[in-house]
C-alpha cells in the first residue's frame, strides 16, 4: 500500500530528476547489503540476523510516521528511513530464504514457496488497490499501521520463531578473514560468463515490469487525465493500482496453468517469444494515457509473464553446478536490485527525452534482453545437457 508509491512521494518533493538519483541511492544501498546478509546469515545464523533486521524496520517506520504526520514534516528523514528500511531488506532476505529451506524437507518446498508466492501476489493486489485510493490522503494513517504490523513482525521472530542454523563460532575471526571468505566465495560464479549473460539478460526483460512502479508511474500521476468509467472517477495514480491489481490478479490465476501449457513447446521457443511480448505489452503501457489500451496491454503482458516465469527458473535451477549452487543463487537473488537499479536509471533519462523518447530507451533495454537470450540460447542448452549427463552419471554410480 506505500512502497510502490514511494517514486510519485519523491517526485512530488523533490522534483523528478531528484526523485531518479534518490532512486538510485536506495536501490544501490540495498544492493550492496545483500551480498553482506547472504554471508552474515551463514557466519552467525538466520535468527540473529533477521531480529536485528526487523527491528530497525520498525524503527525505520515509526520514524517514517513521525515523518509525515500532521505535526510534522520531513521528506528527507522520510527517504533517509527508506534507505534503512532497503538495509533491512538486504540483511533479513537471504536468511528468511535459507531459513524456509533449513525448515522444510526437498519434497515439501515446492508447496512451502507456491504458498509464499500466492501470499504475496495477492497482498500485493490488494494492497496496490487500496493504497492507490488511501496513498494520498491517508499517508499518516498507512504508516501508523506499517509500524504496528513491524513490531508485531519483530516480536513473532524474536519470541515465537526458533532459530535453525548454527555455524561454527565466527566471532573470533579478524574483519580481513570474514572478508577474505566472503569474496573467494563469490569469485567462481563471477567468472561463469554464461551464468553472468543469463541473468543480465533476465534483469534487462525484468526491469520492464518494475517500469510500472517507477517511471510510469510518475508518467500516469502527471499525464493521465481525470477519467470517468462506469460511475468511477480517477486519475493516474488510482490506475496504477488498477494495473497493479490486474496483473497480479491474472499471474495468481493463469500461474496455476502456465507450467502445463508451456510443456507443449520447446523451452527456447516460449523463452524468446514470451520475453518479446512481454517487452512489447509494457512498451505500451509505458506510452499510452487510454484506459483500455493500458488494460489490455497488461493483459498481453502478464500472459507473456506468467509462460516466461516456469521456463526461466528451469534454465536457472539447471545452470549452477551442484557443488556452488547456493553462491549461483545468491548472485541471482541480486536480479531484483539490479533490475530496480535501471528503473531508476530511467527516471533520471526521461527528465531529458520526451515521452515517445522514453518509451523507445526502455523498449531498447528489454529488446537488448531479449537478444542477449537468443545468442546464448544454444550455450545454454549444452550446458543443460552436459549438467544432465553428469547427474544421470552420478545416480548411476551411487547405485552400483
């Protein structure tokens, strides 16, 4: 109900191009910390690290409400509790997600995550609905309940939640030697350049989606005139929560069935087709003012998501080698950050570009996506194979 909004609350303070640097600020920090939490999860356990975390969320948001209330105002204070609250992200997200497969058996994470999935998919409809209605008015009374469902969050971990890792004693480590671990640990999955190409390729099509929640956004608030439909009244931000909702609503629905649809075609061919649409449905989103061209465009889009998502994991999950599969994925789990890095890069660019302009930059980027994909789609299919072979090798030496 608030984050999402967070570009248009700093357009309107600070001024869009403003707005685009601080962008970058919070993503950039966010991303730096990941690499710090994946390996403090792992060096003094999951619990530690998400009790800290948590609990500087919730300072970070009752500091974020004292921000904006009607005793007193700072946008700064605000974005500077942003930044701590991205911190917390980067800390806490790596322990949550070793924590979930610490608990939980090979054969149950499959439901553990499909759940997860559909958890957020669906707070994030609802939550896009109401707070494009309530963002504007009720900011106060939004972060008021943040804090208190922050604190309620810190006291379920600290109190309720057991901790399920416990590392060797790290305590006793020089600074330089945590360092030292740390880096030789992501060094091997750096130099994998197809594993590289293939996740810059993901982020490149990705950041087409997170346009919504950054450049276009900031487009909609400014651009869309009011409109009256079916006795509703509404503007641009009240269509991003309808853009929003929809596609969460369609991937929540049409998810259930992707994966069997898809396995009719060859993996390259939905991978590519998919990822083209995708790019074009946001293409148009990113340009258009009309209702229905931007619901239908979303519909398109989120069809071309919900095939591309299944394929794309199965090429993740083939890629690593077995004995290096958890750095792989931590560098992976970066995609997000990185993707949300050039959203905010974008915001910067389009000050200068007219609106045909910035829709052709951010076209650009996903088509460039799309043909790092193809190039590296042959190179791709060797090494699954060649990954195939080695495990049916290994099980059949296990057996004998």
């Amino acid at each position: 109900m608030i984050f999402p909004f967070a570009a248009i609350y700093l357009s309107h303070h600070f001024g869009t191009k403003t707005a685009g640097i601080l962008l970058l600020v919070n993503v950039g920090i966010g991303l730096a910390i990941n690499f710090f939490g994946g390996y403090f999860s792992d060096a003094f356990g999951r619990k530690k690290v998400m009790v800290t975390a948590e609990l500087m969320r919730f300072i970070a948001f009752s500091f974020m409400m004292l921000s904006n209330s009607p005793w007193f105002t700072s946008p700064e204070l605000t974005f500077l509790m942003m930044s701590v609250n991205s911190i917390c992200w980067g800390l806490a997200g790596p322990a949550v997600q070793a924590m979930l497969i610490d608990v939980s058996k090979p054969a149950e994470r499959k439901e553990v995550f499909t759940i997860i999935y559909w958890a957020n998919n669906l707070s994030i409809a609802l939550g896009g609905l109401i707070g494009g209605y309530l963002f504007k008015e009720y900011l106060f009374e939004l972060l008021v309940a943040l804090s208190i469902a922050a604190l309620f969050t810190w006291a379920m971990i600290n109190f309720f939640i057991e901790e399920t890792y416990f590392p060797v004693d790290q305590h006793r480590k020089s600074l330089a030697s945590h360092g030292r671990t740390m880096v030789s640990g992501y060094r091997q999955v750096l130099t994998d350049k197809l594993f590289i190409l293939y996740v810059l390729a993901g982020i490149l099509v990705l950041s087409m989606e997170f346009q919504l929640t950054n450049y276009i956004s900031i487009r909609l608030a400014k651009e869309m005139p009011i409109t009256e439909m079916f006795g509703w009244s509404f503007g641009g931000i009240e269509m991003l929560g309808f853009l929003r909702t929809e596609n969460t609503i369609l991937v929540v629905v049409m998810a259930l069935f992707a994966a069997k649809f898809v396995k009719r075609f060859k993996d390259q061919s939905v991978l590519l087709a998919s990822c083209l649409v995708f790019v074009i449905g946001y293409a148009f989103i990113s340009y258009s003012n009309n209702v229905w061209v931007l619901l239908i465009a979303m519909v398109i889009a989120t069809i071309a998501e919900v095939m591309r998502v299944p394929v794309q994991q199965q090429y993740m999950a083939e890629l690593p080698p077995e004995n290096a599969r958890s750095s792989y994925m931590a560098v992976s789990s970066m995609s997000y950050n990185i993707a949300m890095l050039v959203c905010s890069i974008t915001v910067t660019v389009s000050v200068f570009l007219s609106s045909i302009g910035t829709t052709i930059f951010i076209s650009g980027i996903g088509l460039t996506g799309v043909a790092t994909l193809y190039l590296i789609l042959p190179a791709l299919d060797k090494r699954t194979k060649q990954n195939h072979q080695v495990i049916e090798t290994s099980g059949k030496a296990t057996m004998v």
